[in-house]
C-alpha cells in the first residue's frame, strides 16, 4: 500500500526491499520473508508465539466440540446445535473468554494400591502453557463413567477429588485436601464434572510445578472388579473393559467405539486474557444482526 | 472477495459492506485451527459524499470534513471503515497441543460507516 503522499512505507523487518515490489507488481504467491512476517502479526493477534503444528496423535475432546458448537449456535442465532451453552458452563464460568483443555500426564501418573471398597488415582496436570497474562476464574475436572453392564453390579459410587499439597511419603499417605465430592449412580453412562477452581487458579498464578488432583472412587456397595470399571480414571481401567467386551463378544456401555484418548480425564480452565470487552465472553456473546 | 459495483442500488460507490470469506485452508492453517473452517469477515469500502446518507452513522466530525471537502476538494473525504464488529470463536490446538477455545474481539464487520 502506499501513503497518501504518494511515499511507500519501509518494508518490515524480514522482509527484502524486492518482496513489497514483487506484490505491487502482483506476482502471485508472496516472498517468503513477507509471508512470514504477516503469518508472525497474524499469530500474535491470536496470542500465539509461534505456529502449532501439532502431531497426528492429537486429541480434541469431545466436550470442547460440543462447547464450540453451543457457542456458535448461541453467537448465529441457530438452534439444534447440541446441549445448550448454559449447561455445558457453569455460571462462575460466564466472565471467561478463552477455555483450554489439558489431559493429565500419564507418564507421571502415580497409581496408589487399590482397596477393596475404593479405587484412587493420582492425576497430574501441566498448565505452564496458560499465558501469564490469563486469569484464571473457575476450573472443572471432567470425569466419565461407563454404565455397568449387569444390573446385578448396579449400585452407588462416592467420587471424592482431593487436591495434593504433598505427595504421598514414606507411610503412603499424602497430604491432600477435598475439593468436590459426589455420590453417582451406576446405571448411566455420562461424564461427571468437579470444580477444581481453587486448586487449579492457584496452579496458574504462581506457574510452580503441582502435585496434582487425587480421584477416589468408593464403591458404597462393595468394591467388585466390574464396579470398579464403572468410573474412567486410568488407561488400565479401559484396558480391562475393553478386553471384558471382547471377552464378551459385545462392545456395551457409552463408548460409542471411542477409546481412552477421548473418555480419559480432562481438566478444563475457564479464563479471561484481559484484552476483550465484557461482550466477547463465553456466555454473552452478541446476537448476530 | 466480490468487487463493490459502480453505481447501482448502492450508488455512486457510496460507502458499503461487501463479503469476504476467510478460508483458513488458504493459508494452511486447517492443520491446526478445528473450527470454523473458515468465516465471514466482511468489509468496508467505498466513498463518503456529501450529504452522508443517515444510515451511514457518521459521525459529527465527518459530517464536518465532508461538508468541507465539498467546497474545498484538497480536504479528503471521510473514511469508510468498520463501526460495528462482532467476535467469533475459535477451537484450535496450541503450540502445546492443548485444545483451546477463545472467543476472539472484532473479527466479523457488521456495519461500515463514515467516519
């Protein structure tokens, strides 16, 4: 483009005299120096350092998908587009802008010995890549539990979710503090949602390594090797599941044909980046006109 | 991309939204944008002349400089640009590989004005 007073403006950095030339003569793909500059203004927009080029292993879980849906029904005015937005958020959540995803690290999993009449994980979350500037409002782990099969192993689970102050020590016992608890039914196949807001608001203000979010599953019925499938906390628990199906000649329960990658445990923070205004949050989005 | 008509409904190239759809595959980011695929941008083009019609929402200063640049044409016209913007949503994978959904400020043109 050229200024008003007929002077072209200085080429941006990385950019050779010759690509603002190439353009304005419109030559039809771009120098790279430019294209890569333009790329660079258009990823910083998005608040991105640099380009994700992410691997073909990688995951959308199925509610981000279904919360993108609901946004973008509610932002066009279109119905049938899945569960409404207000009950895929939770109200402490309106104020947010941005919502991230973080699958725990399995290779840092810590698998405590399983009782009789419970069933614990240690899951552990790095949120280092939450942006400094992104405050944090309200945190939810997304917990799914398969529907038992039998009725005869139907009964009633207690979920508690503990944040870890203090890893386990040398008696195994950990320092850990309750944050949500619920007592679930066996017979559905859904996914169970804990706030975890003081634990993980924390996690993102000071940027230190973290111990992590304990799951315990009771069974208040007693602890049968099929009950303890019923809530998804650990790839072996699948594992076990899936290869019962097979045994059993019938895939049964929510699973759809999904695997782990999709029905594992998903910690999800709702934040705001403060550079928007009050109507780019989430659940306030403007009626298309 | 259409190219505003000369004239017409719009008349004398009056300043105008027209469509412009941004494809994210253009530029190779599907790989890593979910959702949407692509959207409606828009954008503004056009001229401001006197008298600005009322559903341009100019402003009084653009009022001003174009009742001045009618009888003094060495004084520009007022600008057509956006006056209202909307955000849209994006689902996308991070530099990390986290699944992020951000509500992004400004992206869609839905009124154009002089200004």
């Amino acid at each position: 483009a050229e200024s008003e007073s007929g002077r072209r403006p200085p080429p941006p950095p990385g950019a050779t005299s010759d690509d603002g030339d190439a353009l304005a003569r419109g030559r039809a793909t771009p120098p790279h120096g430019l294209t890569r500059h333009v790329e660079g203004q258009l990823l910083g927009m998005f608040g991105l350092q640099r380009r994700p080029r992410p691997g073909p292993g990688a995951v959308v879980p199925p509610y981000m998908l279904q919360l993108y849906r609901a946004l973008h029904g509610a932002h066009s005015g279109a119905r049938d587009v899945g569960r409404p937005l207000d009950r895929l958020v939770a109200r402490p959540a309106s104020q947010a802008n941005t919502v991230r995803s973080f699958h725990h690290d399995e290779s840092a999993e810590h698998v405590p010995a399983d009782s009789g009449d419970s069933t614990a994980r240690r899951l552990l979350f790095n949120v280092s890549s939450i942006p400094d500037g992104e405050v944090i409002t309200s945190a939810e782990l997304h917990v799914y539990r398969e529907r038992l099969s039998s009725p005869a192993s139907a009964g009633l689970h207690r979920i508690n979710v503990y944040e870890v102050l203090r890893p386990a020590a040398a008696d195994g016992t950990p320092i850990a503090r309750l944050l949500d608890t619920r007592v679930v039914h066996s017979g559905r196949s859904e996914w169970e949602r804990f706030d975890v807001s003081p634990a993980a608001v924390r996690w993102a203000a000071t940027k230190e390594p973290n111990h992590g979010l304990l799951v315990e599953v009771q069974h208040l019925d007693g602890g049968t090797p099929e009950k303890r499938r019923h809530v998804r906390i650990g790839r072996s628990l699948h594992a076990e599941a899936v290869a019962a199906a097979a045994r059993d000649g019938a895939s049964e329960g929510g699973d759809g044909g999904e695997g782990w990658p999709q029905l594992r445990p998903l910690l999800v923070t709702f934040g705001h980046d403060g550079k928007t205004r009050d109507e780019g949050t989430l659940l306030r989005p403007r009626p298309k006109r | 991309n259409s190219r505003p008509n000369k004239g017409g409904r719009r008349g004398r190239g009056q300043c105008a939204r027209y469509p412009l759809y941004v494809d994210f595959s253009d530029v190779g980011w599907n790989d890593w944008i979910v959702a949407p695929p692509g959207y409606n941008a828009f954008f503004c083009q056009g001229e401001c002349h006197f008298p600005l019609p009322q559903h341009l929402n100019s402003t009084n200063h653009a009022i001003v400089q174009t009742l001045v640049n009618s009888v003094n044409p060495e004084v520009p016209r007022a600008c057509c640009i956006p006056t209202e913007l909307t955000p849209i949503a994006l689902l996308y994978l991070d530099e990390y590989e986290k699944v992020v959904l951000k509500n992004y400020q400004d992206m869609v043109v839905e009124g154009c004005g002089c200004r």
